[in-house]
C-alpha cells in the first residue's frame, strides 16, 4: 500500500500511508506503544475487515491479526470459505494500548475519544481501498463505523451503513470467542462463522 497523501511543495516527496500512520501524535497511545500497525491487503480488495487495535503480538510485529485472536479469526475463517489474503484487514485504532502487569502487557479498550482521533486512518484507507463491503468485528469497529456501539448482539448479523453509504456487516470480535467459557463458545464461533462465510459470499 502507498497512497499518495499529500503534496506540500516540490521538494518533499510524497509520503506513503505506513510513514505518514508511523508518526502519528494524534492521541498519546503512540508513546507506550512499540509502532503503529497498518491494515495489509490488497488496495483493490472488495472486503475490508475491521477490528478494535493490535495486541501484544501485533504491536511487536507490526501486522494485523497474528496472534491468538488472528488465529482463531484464521481457522474460522478457513471454515467459512472467506480468503483473508484477498480482503483488507485492518483495525480501529493503530496502537496497542495497555496496562504492564509484571512482564506481561495486558489489554486496555480504546477511548471514545482515541476511536474518534484514529477514525481519520481507517477513513484514509477505507478512501483507498473503497470496499464494497466493510465486516466489522465487535463493538470498537462498530463505532468507529456507525457513530454507535451500542447493542452489539442484537445488532450482529445486520448489515448497517458507514456514514457515506458503505455497508457494514456486524459480527462479534474472535477475542470474545477467547474468553468464553468451554460450553457456550461453540454457539458463538457459529455465529461468526455464519457472519464470514455471508461476508465472503457477498463479495465473491
Ligand atoms: N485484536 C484486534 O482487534 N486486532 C488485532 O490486530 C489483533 C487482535
């Protein structure tokens, strides 16, 4: 990916998205962090998933979804027919943000307010790679999104809108799936992966 952002003077070479995301001072979640991490797939994919921020996995390599939760959205996935390298996968909010717990770094959910400020990221590449579908995954993508994260299992398996008209199928994040207890997480990984396999086939 290497879209063209802007063009100050003659001078200045045009800076590429990864740069241009990679200093970003936006909100403070850029000091603990070790590098923003950018969306990876094709600029022409017509699905574009998007879920809450890297975690501790990502943060250190710089991908989206590599860790537990990317493999678990992997192996669903791989069930459902949806071939995560032809979509854009991407996230809410660029940086890992967490508390230190020893030598562990755990979890903490983005801001309103962090959501608000990373939303001109996810706009620039939802500009770019123009899907024609957007799945988002758990409540921080479906606010970025719609304006509104409320309700989120009863709004799952809907198709909403982006402000600017683009659809936005709901499912829940695979990290929920995580932290299920053993009986009740099979119901719901069916339902995600009812969720990606009518992802796949709409934008077969
Ligand atoms: N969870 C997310 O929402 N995104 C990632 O990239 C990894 C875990």
């Amino acid at each position: 990916a290497g879209a063209i952002l802007a063009r100050r003077d003659t001078q200045t070479p045009p800076q590429s998205f990864e740069t241009a995301l990679s200093a970003c001072r936006r909100c403070p979640l850029w000091e603990n962090a070790t590098q923003a991490v950018p969306g990876e797939g094709p600029d022409d994919a017509p699905l574009m998933i998007v879920g809450e921020q890297p975690g501790d996995m990502e943060d250190l390599a710089g991908r989206p979804f590599v860790g537990p939760a990317g493999q678990l959205f992997d192996k669903v996935a791989a069930r459902a027919g949806l071939a995560r390298e032809r979509a854009y996968i991407t996230n809410a909010v660029k940086h890992f943000k967490f508390t230190p717990r020893g030598k562990r770094r755990l979890h903490q959910a983005p801001s309103a307010g962090e959501i608000a400020h990373c939303r001109w990221w996810l706009d620039l590449e939802r500009e770019r790679v123009r899907p024609r579908l957007i799945l988002a995954m758990g409540a921080t993508a479906l606010d970025s999104l719609t304006g509104d994260r409320r309700g989120l299992l009863k709004r799952r398996g809907g198709i909403e809108e982006t402000a600017d008209g683009t659809p936005v199928l709901i499912t829940l994040h695979p990290s929920y799936l995580l932290r299920l207890p053993s009986e009740t997480r099979p119901q719901a990984e069916a339902l995600i992966e009812a969720d990606l396999r009518r992802a796949a086939e709409l934008t077969a």
